[in-house]
C-alpha cells in the first residue's frame, strides 16, 4: 500500500474516531447546505468526507479505497514515466476533486433543503472507483465483496441506480455524492490520457447514459 493511501485512510480514520465522541466536531464538519451557502463554511465541502456515521460506514469506505488506490497511483505512475511520487500526488488530487465534486452536486439538489446534511468518503471513494474502472473496464470486481461483476457493467447500473436514488430520495444515502464523485472519477483519467476515451469509447459512453439523465435533473432543479 502506497504511503498517500495510508495517510489519507489514517486521516479520515482519527477524524471520524474523533467526532464520533465529539458531537460538536460531527456537527461543524459534516455537510449541510445552509451552513455553507448562508453561513459560508465552504470547508464543509472537504471535511465532511473525513466524517462517517459510523464503524460500519467507515470501515466499508476505507476497504473499498484500500483495494482502489493501488490501480490507480499505478496507472498515473506508469503515465509519468514510472514515477510513483508523482502518481500518489495525482491520485490524492483526484481522492479530494471527487469529495468536493460529490458534494457541488449534493448542494445543487438539496440546496433548498434545511434539513439536509450528510457525511462520509463516498464521493472520494467512487472517484478512485470509476477512475479504475475508466482504465480497465474489465476490471473484476466483486459487488457486496461476494457477487463477480465486470468493472464496466457495475459502473452502469451503480450509475442508473444512484440517479433513480436521487429522483425518488431513496434511503438515508448520499445518492448525490456518489454521482458526482463518479463523474470525477470518470473525467479524471481522460485529462491526462485522452486516449482511454477511444479505446475503451463503448464502456464510457454506456457509463454516460445516466450521467446524461443526471443532467436533464439537473438542469430542471435550477428552474
């Protein structure tokens, strides 16, 4: 495991540990749309992903991040002439791109919301998870650690589930996190290697499909 990964994990491990035992920490840090927009706490976008509900929430999180990162910073390291430095710089980048874009998102659709608040690293998570994916959408991946499903096909039905979750507000889930930390995810990659969107053009534009349905939300919840 790369030293960027362990830090990162380490960091959002003690922090969410912290607020935890810490209400007044949970409360200051976590996601709320009012704090942000009226109370300008714009720190808000970044530190919420340190904070999670709890053990259960934490631990899937950072498990999920542990078995990604390595595909990732290696990707990027390979890309800049195998130099793993620069990869984890580029992949820390793209871990808190994807927390704040998860959260742009979240501001967008609830941003009429008082009660709305959230927390956790799911957006940072799914951006590390479809940049993988991005990459090699043959990718094995096992949905619930169990179910053996092809990167690209998980990619598209986590993607049509999440914007179904955003239309019916499914669960006590982040759905607008998730998306949007997935759309970073999978942009990201495309910046510094255009050439992935040719070869692997079939899976990525199957993956657009919901992003696009996402946007026609999107742009009806401005009106």
């Amino acid at each position: 495991m790369a030293l960027i990964t362990i830090i990162i994990i380490a960091a959002t491990v003690l922090f969410s540990l912290r607020a935890f035992n810490n209400y007044a920490v949970f409360d200051r840090f976590k996601f709320q749309p009012q704090a942000i927009l009226q109370g300008k706490q714009h720190d808000r976008l970044l530190t919420s992903g340190f904070l999670h509900v709890d053990m259960t929430h934490l631990l899937f999180n950072m498990l999920t991040l542990f078995f990604f990162a390595n595909v990732v910073i290696n990707f990027f390291a390979r890309l800049m002439g195998n130099d793993v430095a620069t990869g984890s710089v580029i992949f820390a980048v793209l871990y808190l791109l994807a927390i704040i874009g998860g959260n742009l998102l979240a501001l967008l659709f609830q941003k009429n919301n008082p009660s709305y608040s959230a927390v956790g690293a799911s957006g940072g998570v799914s951006g590390i998870l479809f940049a993988s994916i991005v990459v090699y959408p043959d990718l094995e991946l096992y949905l619930f650690f169990a179910i053996p499903m092809k990167g690209w096909i998980f990619a598209i039905l986590y993607l049509g589930y999440s914007v179904y979750g955003v239309q019916k507000q499914l669960g006590n889930i982040g759905h607008e996190a998730h998306l949007g930390g997935a759309i970073v995810g999978l942009i990201f990659p495309l910046i510094f290697a255009p050439y992935l969107l040719e070869q692997n053009m079939i899976y990525i534009l199957g993956m657009l499909i919901p992003i696009a349905v996402l946007l026609v939300m999107a742009f009806k919840a401005r009106k």
